[in-house]
C-alpha cells in the first residue's frame, strides 16, 4: 500500500525543517559584543570601576594605560568641555567618562550620526562613581562641530 501524496510532502517538509533548525538556532544566538577600548590613566580607580562596569554589562574591554587620556579625547573629536578622567572608543564612537552600558549598547543599535558619547565630569552614582552620593547627569550625544544634545538624563 503506497502512502498519499499529501503525507509524503508533509513527511518531506518536516525532514527539512528538522535539518534547518540548527541554522536557525545559531543565527538567533546574539552575536559577538563589540570590543571597547578605554585609555585610562593606571592610577584612577573610577577607570577601572568603570571598566567592570563595562566588563558586567557583557562588554568586551581593551584597556590601555596612557599617560594622558585627553590626548584620545582630542583625536576622536571630543572637546574639552566634555571631558572626564578616560576615553574610550567603540564602533566608530567616543566614549568621554561614565556613560553607561544601556546607553552604549542604545547607540550601537541606532547609529546616530555623531562623535560619540559624553558624561562630563565625574558624577557622583554614575557607572564607576558608584556609593552614598547619587547626583543626577546627563549622558550627551556630540555631535561633529561640537554640538551636544541631551541622549538619556539620569535623576
């Protein structure tokens, strides 16, 4: 007795499905996270808070120690008025202080265009700044020419 047509394709597209499944389940594994460089002074603790901060996020960091972080800053187009204690840079993107991974991973996904990311200063609850104090701060989006708008204020 011969089996009906009908069965054998639902039989033969079941068989595929089965041998395209593993396909599938790599390609919805999440892919590789970018790696961050962060140049920093070796003495400053916040730095390195901040790059397990990073490090806990999922993020993959390169951290150099360099003798003067504002070098980098200078030469990934970030101006001085937004300065912190290190730098980093990932995806094209500067990274100026404490910005935080949500923020990071935000504009990896919408690749706006800019210079980067800034935190200005060093405030008090921000990633690597943690402890009693919480003061609010903006993370900026720099723009080329200098120009910064607010990205994600923290209060």
């Amino acid at each position: 007795m011969s089996m009906p047509y009908h069965f054998l394709s639902l039989a033969r597209a079941g068989a595929a499905l089965a041998l395209s499944l593993p396909l599938y389940a790599g390609a919805a594994q999440p892919a590789t996270p970018p790696v961050i460089e962060v140049y920093k002074t070796s003495s400053c603790g916040c730095c390195k808070e901040w790059v397990r901060h990073l490090e806990a996020e999922g993020f993959r960091v390169k951290a150099q120690d360099v003798a003067n972080p504002s070098d980098y800053r200078e030469k990934f187009g970030i101006p001085q008025q937004y300065g912190s204690c290190h730098t980093g840079r990932v995806g094209g993107y500067a990274l100026e202080g404490h910005v935080p991974a949500r923020e990071i991973r935000r504009m990896l996904r919408e690749r706006p265009k800019a210079r980067g990311l800034a935190v200005p200063a060093m405030p008090a609850g921000s990633p690597g700044m943690e402890g009693a104090r919480k003061d609010p701060y903006d993370v900026l989006l720099v723009k080329d020419g200098g120009k910064a708008s607010v990205y994600q204020a923290y209060r």
